[in-house]
C-alpha cells in the first residue's frame, strides 16, 4: 500500500564534508565517554539544624545554624560557598540592575528594589562561621558567601558548619519579604544562609538574579521562636503543637509562650529547600488526601474569596489524587498551601500563592505549585540550567491535571495555549533556545515563553514521536528511577529511549539546544488511476517524524506515519484512535519525501500532515490539500 521514493543528490565535495563531520562527531563522543566511564552517580548531603528569633515589629531575626555536611563527591573541596538571598534586596543589587536595563522588566520588581529605605532593605550577614569547631574565613560577595576552608572536605568525610546570623527581612517585591500586597506579613523563602550545591560540573555559587534555584538534598531541623499571635505554615512536619497550643482547625490548649512569642518546632526529611510564612489573621484549615498527605491551608479571611478557598480544599485533594497516578507517588506526609508571596512559587512540602483570585484562577495556581513538588521538588533538576525541565514539565502537569478537574473545552487540547504561544514566540524570531540559562534570556517573554510554554510543548510533542502511552509511562519510570536526585536532560533522555526504544538524540539535539523550527508541507500530488504519489517537503530546519492522513471521497481514510532515519524506530501504530500504517523512514538530509499509496488519485479527498495537531509546526498552512478545491495536483494517464 505505502511505497518511498526519496529523491535528492549529493555533490562529492558536500559528501566528503558530510562524512568528515560524522567521523569527528564519533570520535568526540568516543572521548567524551572514556572521560566518564565507569563514573557513577553521586550527590552530596546536607542536615541543618537551626534556632531563629523573629523580631515582627523590626522585620529583623538572628539565627544559629549547624550544618553537616556530606561530601559523596570523588573530590577534595577547598572551598565552600553559600546563598545569602535577601541581600539581593538592596539597590545596586544585580538584581536591581538587571531589572532596571532589562527591555521588558517583571512588573513585580520593575525599579521597586532601587527605591527601598534602609528599613525596607534585604540584607543577610553571617557573624561567625567555624568548620569543626574552628573559625574560618569568608568573604560577602553580593548574594554569595566566599568560605576559604583550613583543610580540605575529603571525599566521603562529613563536615560541621556552625555559624549565627543576623538578617533583616526585605520589604516584599520578589517571593520573599515582609507585608505582601494582600497584607500577609512574613513570606519567608530564601531566607537562611543555604550552601549551594556542587555536582558533577562543580560549584553552583550562582548569583540570585531573579529566577530559579538549585538545592543540596537533606533534612531540616528548624526551631522558630515568633510572636505569640502568628501561625507559621510552612515545609516539614509541626513536631510541637501542644506546646504552642496550636491544632488542626483551632488553638486547642493553654499556650506557654515565654517572653511573649512561642517557638514552632518543624523537621523536614530529604528535602532540598525550606520556606515559611507566618501572619497573625491566618486561618488554618485541612484536608486528607486519600493514601496521601495531609493538606494544610493558611489565608486570611476574607468575604469576597473565603468561599473560594473553601472548595479549594475539594480540588486541591483530586489534583494530588491524580498527579499521583500519573507521575508517582507524592512521599510526603504533608503540603501547604500558604496565601503569601507575590503570586505563585514553590518549595518542598508548601507554595507560596496569592490568594485574592477567583476559583479558577486560584485551584490553577494551586494545582501548578504542588505539581511543582514532582517537577523539581522531587526531580531536583538544576532550574538555573534547565528550567524548561521544571517549569514546562510542571506546566504540562497542570495542564492535564486542571484538564481532569475541570469540564470545558480545554479537555480535549489542554496543550493548546502552550503551542500557541511558543509558535507566536517562534514565528516573530524572538525565541531563545532552551539551553540558555534561566538569568541568561535576553528578555522576560523569551524566558517565560521558553521555560513554560515550549518546555510543555517538548513533553507534549515528545508523544507525538514516542506515542503518548509510552511517553506516560516513561514519565512514570523516570520519577521511580530520579526521585529524590538531580536528575539531567541527557537522564531524561535515556529513560525516555529505554522505555520506548527510540533514539531521541535529535529531538534533543534541535528542540533545545538550537532555535530551529518545524515546519512541513504538501508540495504536490500525482497520480493515476490504479496509485498516488504525494509529495512531502521538510521546509523547515527541525526534522520530525510525519503523521499523514488521507481522507477518501467515500468517507475512509489512510492514516500513514513516516518514522525518520534517526529515530531507529517507530511509535506504536494505533493513534487517536487510528490504525496507522508504517511507511518506509525517511533520512533528514533529504528536503523531499514521495509517499507513494495504491489509491486512485481520483478517489482521494484530501491529504493533511499531523492533523492531531501534536506537532509545532510553524506554518500549517501548507499542512493540508483538498484535492476538491486545489489544483496543485498532476493526474497520469
């Protein structure tokens, strides 16, 4: 039934080059893994232990932190670094003055920084510092602390870090800080002295510029001592709720505060962050997630959305229901939904959410922070390299989840909005590729379009090339095999080519490493009374495996799927319903491909190239034939 006919010539000079170009592409990564073989995977660990004092009326605090930590790392480290985020807080900050040059600065920030008071600053200072009892040097250097080490952290060896600090809580602009737009008091989140992470490519003292983080995996100790009057949510598990007096719904016995405040006692295990918010007119509310965790929500009462958060408690348990099936089992006892911050962002365990929202609105940036707890919370990706890895797959997530939750006509293409605006993005050649790191976008829109809206695209068109089943259940492998690690693109890649038995190289190579596009068109038709030739053109950079469906006159149709050459293989056959039928690969080097069907051409209605509308095509225009109204066709006697 289906035939190839591929024509395309080569000059000799250009095939010469072609093969020169493989020989060295084979021998670099003959290089590449001999530098790595027999490497295995390691990460570090971390275990904090902190005492905080909160002074509310001054937004300040001072803290005591032990820290040991575990070098798993086959390296002697000669130094350490640290994150002290609040003092991004300050004008003249790189934060600052990335938003203050940038073209099209994040409203929540825009020149906000640049105007604070000497009150209204962030600022994080360490005092002291020892290393197994011995004091150390260290340098401030903006958001990063400096650590000169006496001796080396020998591979395997756990050291203990001890220090105090002061910090003053920055009036709220960017996810941290004191009295938030809706009145909350303290949104705590990047808050402590946090040793950053080294891995296999080395240190990560990475500058808080405005975006995404990346975090040692550990447990959490975390003592608070705070007025008496506020409730603190947060991550980790409350460990003392009669001493503060404090239940699931009420305060339940005498509290025993001393000098006025009462100190909240929370343990986290095998997490890699922890936040927190506390205000006086929280209210805290609950609900069991069936053979899940116990939600827990902190807002303050208002007439016009308590009625919204009260039904946010029926959705917020069917998302975890769902995203537990579907992208693995949530392991945490717990997760909070704490109104704060300066719209949506999430931690291990909590998010941050602004609260004054209408109920779609607010059950969708619930549902898009706790997804969060799959992508990147528990597959700890490094966001500052690869946040199309957090936020895009979180995207995809959300969009699938608020797609079960929700009957509109969203459910049939939960996608849609992702394409849409990545093809817009695409289509006015303001894209960035998806390697750029999370700080390095030229602008805001490139890197929102990018992190969120292609990086959804790529999962969600990953089933188109995979097949959808197989990809869900690749999902599935990759939590098992990741979870509580740093996982990669070039990890997700060979769990993906495991489970489906697919080379995805070039998917990779072009989708995010490059700003190529897809697009693929229907040059013409040919044909006779007993057979058909249809002619594909690849017209864009990007190569993709082609779905191609023809519609006969009496109502049938032929769907076809054309693997490439690359792939080394093909996707399961039944799609959207459809019995597709395989034709022969088609190799990326050639711009044209001839389907060739022992169909009249007389008896064909139309032709269209992907009509599921999986594919990022770029133009569709040239997606579709209707040999009815079209004469772009040629009948053979």
């Amino acid at each position: 039934m289906v035939g190839l006919h591929a024509p395309s010539s080569i000059p000799n000079f250009a095939f010469f080059i072609f093969c020169m170009k493989n020989i060295l592409t084979a021998l670099s990564l003959l290089f590449a893994t001999a530098m790595f073989a027999g490497e295995t995977y390691w990460q570090q660990h971390v275990a904090y232990s902190m005492d905080i004092d909160v002074d509310v009326q001054n937004h300040q605090f001072t803290g005591k932190q032990k820290l040991v930590y575990t070098n798993n790392s086959p390296d002697e480290l000669k130094r350490v670094f640290f994150h002290l985020y609040f003092n991004a807080f300050q004008p003249g900050s790189m934060m600052d003055v990335r938003s203050r040059t940038i073209s099209d600065p994040d409203p929540r920030v825009g020149d906000r920084i640049a105007a604070l008071a000497e009150n209204e600053i962030g600022w994080l200072r360490v005092s002291t510092l020892t290393m197994n009892g011995k004091p150390v040097s260290f340098t401030e250097v903006g958001t990063i602390l400096e650590v000169d080490l006496p001796k080396v952290i020998a591979p395997g060896s756990k050291t203990t870090f001890e220090m105090t600090f002061d910090a003053q809580v920055p009036l709220q602009i960017r996810r941290s800080g004191w009295m938030n737009k809706e009145g909350i008091e303290l949104s705590m989140a990047q808050w402590y002295p946090k040793i950053c992470e080294y891995d296999h490519e080395g240190w990560h003292a990475t500058p808080y510029v405005g975006r995404e983080f990346h975090g040692v995996w550990g447990d959490f100790d975390i003592h608070i001592s705070i007025d008496e009057k506020y409730i603190i949510g947060g991550t980790g598990e409350l460990k003392n709720p009669q001493e503060i007096g404090y239940g699931y719904t009420t305060r339940i016995v005498a509290r025993k505060p001393v000098n006025g405040k009462l100190t909240w006692h929370f343990v986290a295990k095998n997490v890699h962050d922890f936040v927190w918010a506390a205000d006086p007119d929280y209210i805290h509310q609950t609900a069991q997630v069936p053979n899940g965790p116990m939600l827990h929500f902190f807002y303050q009462s208002n007439e016009l959305y308590d009625a919204n958060w009260e039904e946010l408690k029926h959705y917020a348990v069917e998302g975890f229901e769902f995203m537990s099936k579907n992208y693995g089992n949530y392991p945490y006892p717990q997760y909070s939904i704490i109104q704060g911050g300066d719209g949506g962002m999430e931690y291990p365990m909590a998010t941050l959410i602004t609260g004054e929202r209408n109920l779609r609105s607010l059950v969708g940036v619930t549902i898009h922070e706790a997804a969060h707890s799959w992508y990147h919370g528990l597959l700890a990706t490094n966001e500052t390299l690869y946040e199309w890895m957090d936020e895009g797959f979180c995207s995809f997530a959300t969009s699938r989840t608020l797609a079960h939750l929700f009957t509109d006509p969203m459910k049939k293409n939960p996608h849609q909005s992702a394409y849409q605006s990545y093809l817009s993005l695409a289509r006015d050649g303001e894209d960035e590729a998806l390697i750029t790191p999370a700080d390095g976008y030229m602008t805001n829109k490139a890197y929102g379009v990018a992190a969120y809206s292609k990086g959804e695209v790529l999962l969600e068109q990953l089933g188109y090339v995979i097949g959808e089943e197989v990809r869900d259940a690749a999902l599935l492998a990759y939590f098992e095999k990741w979870k509580f690690k740093h996982p990669t693109p070039t990890t997700f890649k060979r769990v993906m080519e495991d489970v489906s038995g697919i080379e995805l190289d070039w998917y990779f190579d072009y989708f995010v490493n490059s700003k190529h596009t897809i697009d693929y068109g229907i040059k013409q038709v040919e044909g006779s009374a007993s057979n058909a030739t249809i002619i594909l053109e690849r017209v864009g950079e990007m190569p993709m495996p082609v779905d191609v469906v023809v519609t006969l006159r009496n109502g049938n149709s032929l769907p076809i799927n054309i693997p490439l050459v690359s792939m080394r293989g093909n996707k399961p056959l039944d799609v959207d319903g459809m019995q597709f039928e395989l034709a022969p690969d088609w190799a990326w080097t050639n711009p044209y491909y001839a389907l060739e069907i022992d169909i009249p051409i007389s008896d064909i209605l139309s032709i269209e190239i992907d009509p599921g509308f999986h594919m990022a095509d770029i133009d569709r225009d040239n997606n579709r034939l209707d040999l009815s109204a079209n004469t772009n066709f040629i009948f053979r006697n």
